[in-house]
C-alpha cells in the first residue's frame, strides 16, 4: 500500500511541475555509501562502517535563468550504517564493559530543496553544474539487523519521524536531443538532525545528548527530458 502511495505522490508531482514553463522533469538513480556521524561521549567509544544502499525518484529543475536552477524532487533514499559501541552493566555488583553492534537502514522520502549553477558548454551539447542546498526527508520505514520488529515491536518506531541534511555536488549534464538531457555527478549528505532515540533510553546508554546523524555520498545519473 506504501509502494502505491508513493508512486501516485511522484506522478502528480510530475504532473503539476511539467505545466510550468522552463522546466525540465526526470528521473535519478542514486546508489551511493551511507553511515552514521555521532555526538557522543567517548567512553561509549562509537565506530561507523560504511554501507551500500541506493536511492531512486525524481527530479524537477526550474530554470529562473540560463545558468541558474531551482531543483526539487520527490526520491526514495535508504540510509545508515553499522554501528558499533561500548556500554557497561553491573554484573554480580560489579561494572562490566560490554559492545554493541547495529546494522541499521532508515528508508526516506526525500524532497531536496537546492540551487544548481551551470556553467557554459565546455563541449559541444555538455555542460557542468554545482548544486547546494538542503533536503527535508520523511522516515517511511527502517530496519535494525535485517529486522523490522525486535521484542514484537516495530523498529522504525525508535527512529524520528523528520530529518534535515545539506546536500553538496556537482556533475555533468549531456545534451541527446532538442529536449533530452543525460546526467552524471555525486553528491554529499550531510545530516543535520538526530535520527534515533533508542539510545538515549534508561536502559540503553540512559544520556540525553547522545545523537546520531546520517552521512553519505551518492553517485547521481539519470535522465531529463
């Protein structure tokens, strides 16, 4: 039900950006490498490994001049990484250091909202362009371990239901035909909000300003007509 949901969202939203004038409607595929960022004490000792995941959707860019772009969207991202940490228990009424060890991958539709800069043909038909900006993302599942329900509760109910994050890159756009466009280019992700309050919990790590952030790179090419 998700799935259809979503697909009807990105048709109408192709719909209404392709009634406006200077416009250029398309379609991205973004697999990339995500992780975690952590502000943390360092006792907890928190460690990130990188993992593949991939994002897919569109794209519109709204052009207010020749070489100066508003560019949205409407994509489907997953992010994370595996996480490792320390933490202690008192076992027979002493402090034991333990490690943890979480795999986890938050599924996102994101909205980017960034500007993209062209520069002049640097070829026949092929252009560079810059884009800066943000992106505001809406969790729409997750899973921790290869599992969406631990202890019979739904993981995605630990983490937060919004996240914000800057969105820097650069590419090169290829001109096929009068109005066909290919692209190639990566992109950084930086989040910007805490993702998950599993931690935080009493009987987790029991601290308050314990966050966690997405990070990645992704690799953006696509079509735009």
């Amino acid at each position: 039900m998700q799935t259809k949901k979503l697909l009807l969202l990105m048709f109408f939203f192709c719909l209404g950006f392709s009634s406006m004038a200077q416009v250029e409607i398309g379609f991205q595929v973004s697999p990339g490498v995500s992780g975690n960022r952590f502000i943390a004490d360092d006792k907890y000792n928190f460690t990130n490994s990188n993992n593949l995941r991939l994002g897919v959707g569109l794209i519109a860019d709204y052009f207010f001049s020749q070489n100066y772009a508003f560019s949205t969207g409407l994509l489907y991202r997953s992010k994370g990484g595996e996480i490792t940490y320390n933490y202690s228990r008192q076992v027979d009424g002493s402090t034991v250091t333990m490690s943890g060890q979480d795999n986890i991958s938050v599924q996102y539709v994101e909205v980017p909202l960034t500007i993209k800069l062209f520069t002049n043909e640097l070829a026949p038909g092929t252009v560079a362009y810059f884009q800066a900006g943000g992106s505001l993302n809406t969790k729409v599942g997750a899973k921790v371990n290869d599992k969406r329900i631990i202890a019979n509760e739904k993981v995605s109910k630990r983490f937060n239901l919004f996240e914000a994050d800057v969105v820097l890159g650069g590419g090169v756009e290829y001109v096929l035909g009068q109005s066909t466009k290919v692209f190639g280019g990566v992109s950084y992700h930086r989040g910007l909000t805490n993702i998950d309050n599993y931690y935080k919990k009493e009987e987790q790590l029991n601290d308050s300003n314990l966050s966690i952030r997405n990070s990645g790179f992704s690799l953006d090419v696509g079509i735009k007509f």
